[in-house]
C-alpha cells in the first residue's frame, strides 16, 4: 500500500525525499491527531443534536423565491445554528453576503448615534477597519456618529485589563473581540480567555454588548463564545461553518434582542427576519454544517503538520508546532521573497481547481506591498478550501489555512515544500 501511494505522490511530483521526511514528522503527530479527531467526535454530535432536535427533514431543503414568507427550511436552519451555538436565535442567509457584510450588519444593527464600539484586543480584521471608519470610507460606521476605540494586547501577548477598564465609559455600547489573530502575528484567543474578557467588561459595564468575531474558529474547540457568555457571535458561510459546501453567506447567532436588530437592518425595519429567500440553497448549508466539524479537523491537522515540518527545517511558526489551536490558520515566517512565491505556487498546483495556473504576485488595491495568493478553490475566495496568501514584504510570511480533507492539505503543503526545494530556497540536507 505505502508504495503504490509513494509511487503515486511521486506521479504528482513529491520526491522520495520529501515524502520520507514529511512522513517522519507525521509519525510524531499521532497523539495530538487524536486529540484533534476527538475534538471533531464531539463537535460531529453537538452538530447532530442540533438537527435532531428540530426534526430537520427534507422538507427543509425546498427552494423558495421572491420574498421568500414562510421559507421553513431557511427558518429551522436558524434554529439549528441557535442550538448548535447554544445561544437564543440566528440569523443564518445567503444574503449575507461575507464575513465582513455580517460583522457590518451585526454593527451597524446594534449600534445608533452616539454610541461607541470598544475592541479589547488590538487593531480588527483589515475590512473591518472600513466598515468602523477608522480608514475614512464612505457609508462607515463614524460617519453616522459611533466612535471607536481600541485598547491593544499588552507586548508579551496577555489582555491589557487596566487599559480596558480606562476605556469603558457611559457611551461604549458594544464589545467586539476577534477571536482569531486573522492575517495579524498577535496570538488567537482561546473561548477560554475571550470568557475572561467578557466577564470583566460586564463586571464593569453590565449592558454592554458583547460581540465576537468568530471567523476560522468555529468547531476548533469543543466550546464557542456564545458559551463563555458573548451576546453575539459572526462569522462567514464560506469558511468553517459552512463545510466547504455552503456557496456563499454569513451567519449572527446570539441574544435575540440583537438577532432582531441585525435583521432589521438587513432587510428593513419592520420585516426582519420574516422574508430572504434562499433560493435552493438550504440543503448545502444543512449539509455545510454537518460535514464542518469533519473538514475542520482536517485543516487542523494540515496546519499542525506544516508547522512541525517549517519547524523542523529551522523556520518560524506562528502557531509553533505544540501550542494549543484556537483557529485554522497557520503562518510561516519564509524569509524569503522566492521562498514565499513557491510555497503559494506549489499549493496552487496541488489544488483540485486551476492547478494549472501560475499566481503571480500583484499590485491588489488596499495594500501597501505586492501580494500573491494561492487559492485553486470550488467556491470563490472559499478559505475553508486550502489557499494560501503572502505579502511580498519582510519577514515574507505566509498565512495558509483550510483543506477539504487532511490528505489534501497533506498534499498541498508536501507540494508546496518541494516547489521551494526545486527552486532551490530550501534545502532537506
Ligand atoms: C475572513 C475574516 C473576516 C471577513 O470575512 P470575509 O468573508 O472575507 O469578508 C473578518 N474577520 C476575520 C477574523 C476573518 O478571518
């Protein structure tokens, strides 16, 4: 068996070389793969539960148009993410249309002149920084009179808490806390510490909102914000939750009271949540849900394995090869411009999608160096499926994450580290 799949990698161009060395490191990973895959056994029946519990049938897979009253399958899937998040209500659409429009939703639904928004944890998510208006852009939250204010982690990485008691006055309306470090070097929150800041902000100011972030954590622990007492939680259909199926859109789970106000803004005042049709999507997301716990132990394990063997050949990891896991995302500090470009190559090529194409870095809009990415994906921009993306700029960091499967992301990342090989910015002697 072992050599008709080393004859087969050899096929796809992985050297002996670079199957037996990654093979070693994977040996070594046999306990915390097992953690991982208990993970996944408990997040597979929380799922299950959930669905059971609302009597999900395939009625619920109907397709409705136009307004889309009475859509059953759309009102029960809410129910779903409800249960699963252990938190009072949902609103799970389409129509929402990323991340970024959810968190924008969940904000500007919540929030009214006057008021101010508090991050505990340091700078948001880039996109983010448009939609509060600490870049000036049109339509922003600032412009509608809410303030911002931030309170960053202390150096050593740990929760500036006297900052954030300073930072808390009469008009700070909502907290929001991002739970992974995103495309950031800071470290991501555990459910555990993001637990311990919402505690102390109400302790301080018992009506704030608090709202998480919860991009590529999702199903990563066996506990979510919305356990640790977060009001709110948000995060994109096509990233964790979403299975790899879900072809767009972005959930906000949390207190009613604010399940209300989100969508009262993302349709309008007075329909809330009674119309969006989903036009034939729900079984995708349905399934998305269920299969997301499976795929996101299989990113996991890629992100694991990639920072054991980046460690191993005497490069900087960010997760390092033991620390505990709070997200999907694994950067590798490279070092290198050539060394960055191969790495994003070899994960295109390995890709089920456009493996057949060469990425290029590129001049994209918003950034101040040139960028390259890797995504060879079935649903656009997807993040859940392997992709990896870098700035052409020091230290030369790249940040991958997701694989629709463990021997996926497997794959790419052997591929990837035999493109640098090849290219000569790495060496396995
Ligand atoms: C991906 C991401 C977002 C935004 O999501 P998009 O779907 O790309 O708009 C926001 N916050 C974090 C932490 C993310 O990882």
């Amino acid at each position: 068996m072992t050599n008709f799949t080393r004859e087969m990698y050899k096929d796809l161009n992985v050297s002996d070389e670079v199957y037996n060395f990654c093979n070693n490191i994977q040996k070594n990973l046999k306990e915390r793969f097992y953690h991982i895959d208990e993970v996944a056994e408990y997040n597979q029946l929380k799922v299950l539960a959930s669905m059971r519990k609302n009597k999900v049938s395939d009625i619920h897979f109907a397709a409705t148009t136009g307004y889309g009253y009475n859509d059953l399958g759309r009102d029960t899937l809410e129910s779903v993410y409800a249960s699963v998040f252990n938190a009072e209500a949902a609103l799970v659409r389409p129509q929402l249309i990323s991340g970024t429009h959810a968190l924008n939703i969940a904000l500007s639904g919540n929030l009214r002149p006057g008021d101010e928004i508090l991050s505990p944890v340091g700078k948001p998510y880039d996109t983010l920084e448009e939609v509060i208006g600490i870049r000036p852009t049109k339509g922003s939250l600032k412009e509608y009179g809410i303030t911002y204010r931030q309170v960053d982690m202390l150096v050593d990485g740990s929760i500036d808490y006297e900052g954030i008691k300073k930072a808390i006055h009469e008009k700070t309306k909502l907290i929001t806390i991002q739970r992974s470090k995103g495309y950031d070097t800071r470290p991501t929150l555990s459910v555990k510490q993001i637990g311990e800041i919402i505690t102390f902000v109400k302790s301080i100011k018992n009506d704030v909102i608090t709202m998480v972030d919860n991009c590529y954590g999702e199903f990563v622990e066996i506990i979510e914000p919305t356990d640790v007492g977060a009001d709110m939680i948000v995060g994109s259909l096509i990233k964790n939750p979403g299975g790899g199926l879900a072809p767009i859109g972005g959930y906000i789970v949390g207190k009613e009271i604010y399940i209300e106000n989100a969508a009262n803004r993302l349709t309008a005042p007075g329909l809330g949540k009674e119309i969006g049709a989903t036009l034939g999507l729900n079984q995708q997301f349905y399934q998305g849900l269920f299969m997301s716990p499976q795929i996101v132990s299989g990113a996991l394990k890629g992100a694991i394995f990639a920072a054991n063997i980046f460690e191993e050949l005497g490069y900087e990891v960010i997760p390092n090869g033991v620390e505990s896991r709070h997200d999907i995302i694994q950067a590798i500090n490279i070092g290198s411009p050539e060394g960055v470009i191969a790495f994003c190559q070899g994960i295109q090529a390995a890709a089920p999608v456009d493996s057949y194409v060469t990425p290029e870095p590129w001049d994209m809009p918003g950034y101040d160096s040139k960028v390259i990415m890797a995504a060879g994906t079935f649903v656009q921009g997807s993040s859940i499926e392997l992709s990896a993306d870098a700035p052409i700029k020091p230290p030369y960091t790249v940040f991958f994450q997701g694989g629709l499967s463990w021997h996926h992301a497997k794959f790419g990342i052997m591929t990837a580290l035999q493109r640098m090989i090849d290219n000569k910015t790495i060496s396995l002697q």
